[in-house]
C-alpha cells in the first residue's frame, strides 16, 4: 500500500490537512461560478476552467497510469520469484 494512503487512512490530523490544502481549489471554482472574475473577458473565464478540467483530467490519468504500472511491477517480480 502506498505510504501516503496508509498515513491518510490512519491520521484524522492529515486528512484534515488535505482538506484544508483544498481550499484554494474550491474558492477558485466558486469565483467562476458567480462571475466574480466579470471584468475579465468570457475567454479568460473558459481558460480558467479549461485549466482546471484539464488538471483534473490529468491528475486521474495519472493516478489510473501509475497503478497500472504498479500492478505490473508486481506482477514481475512474482513471476521471477
């Protein structure tokens, strides 16, 4: 298992850390939802939330990938044991 999902599942205080890392997140999503960027211009907003979609995107591809690769790792070495 991987060191950071056991210390997540074991430690109210670091979930509560990520929580609270969040926030930056979370308060940028609601500034583009009530358009509290308006003086900027509609392609400004669309980017903005481009960028985080495709952040989004990635960041799961990513965690899909780097198990994959995981797995098959593992799977190496119990075929060479």
């Amino acid at each position: 298992m991987n060191p950071l999902t056991r210390l997540y599942r074991r430690s109210r205080a670091f979930r509560i850390l990520c929580y609270v890392a969040l926030v930056p997140l979370y308060v940028m999503l609601v500034f583009v939802a009530f358009n509290s960027f308006g003086g900027y211009s509609q392609w400004g907003n669309a980017l903005g939330v481009a960028a985080i979609v495709a952040f989004a995107a990635w960041a799961w591809w990513w965690g899909e990938r780097r198990e994959a690769l995981l797995a098959d790792a593992d799977c190496e070495r119990s075929d060479a044991g």
